[in-house]
C-alpha cells in the first residue's frame, strides 16, 4: 500500500507501532522503514501481560516468564541483525508496557510489572549475545485522569 512511503512524503521520520505478534517476522518491515529513511519505535503485545492464559496479571504481576518468552521471539523475528547480535537499525525503541496505570491493578504494583519485563528483556538479549545497537526501552502512560488530577500528574502521583 505504500504507508511509509506516503508518511515519509508528509513529513513524517519516526512510526510508533502499538504492539506487535511475535510470532510473525518484523524483518520486511523494519527494513522497509530503513529504507524510507525512518526510525521505528514498537510496542510489546498485550499478549504476556494481560491476554494470555499464564498473562502477568494472573501472576500478581511478576511479569518476567511471559516477556522473556514473547520478547526472544521478537528478537528472533526480525528485531535482530549481523548473525542476531545487533538491534535492527531502524528499530530505536522498544516500548516494554504500554499504559501500564490502565491495566496493572492495584496499581501499587506496576513497578513489579515493569521492573520484571524490564528484566526479562534484559535477560533475552543476553542470552542471544546481543551486544550492538542498542534500543531505548521505556513505557508510556495514558493521558487518562487520576485522583481528579490532570492527565500525567494523577499517574505520576500514584506511581510515586
């Protein structure tokens, strides 16, 4: 269809993907972006998190089973070049949870979330050897109001 192409034309250098199946190759669209000149931030899956039978959420959040398992996927489907050492060019972050303050409940509890995906990543690229062009990894929040505070404040508040 040409979306990247057509994105590129408007102006466009970085596409956010919100989530992705580990299960299928990223490779063809990864380069494609590379091609285009454009960088490529993805999301994790909601899959290991809160979908799946053995999800994060039935685990009281320990979250590293399930994103080491989905996350060496990814890294073996297309997130890896040079003989699976090193990160794909275009791919410059990784988002490990996305909106973590609408899904993990209690809440109290998202640090545990994040703190073992990020772990579990971790641990993925080592045992694969990764050691080049490494990603940013974060986690972005909703704009959603907490506590009958502004969007951010209620979450980081809370997060606190």
């Amino acid at each position: 269809r040409g979306d990247l192409a057509i994105m590129k034309s408007m102006g466009a250098n970085t596409v956010r993907l919100y989530g992705n199946n580990p299960n299928e190759s990223h490779r063809m669209f990864l380069d494609e972006a590379m091609d285009k000149g454009m960088d490529v931030i993805v999301g994790q899956s909601d899959w290991p998190f809160i979908q799946a039978m053995d999800s994060c959420m039935r685990s009281n959040w320990y979250c590293f089973d399930q994103v080491y398992e989905s996350y060496k996927l990814n890294l073996a489907r297309g997130f890896l070049i040079d003989g699976n050492r090193s990160y794909h060019p275009a791919l410059k972050a990784v988002i490990l949870l996305n909106e973590p303050d609408l899904k993990v409940h209690p809440r109290d509890l998202t640090c545990r979330a994040l703190a073992s995906a990020f772990d579990a990543v971790l641990q993925a690229e080592k045992d694969l050897g990764v050691t080049g062009n490494p990603v940013a990894l974060t986690a972005t929040f909703s704009f959603g109001v907490f506590n009958g505070q502004a969007p951010g404040l209620g979450q980081m508040v809370e997060f606190y």
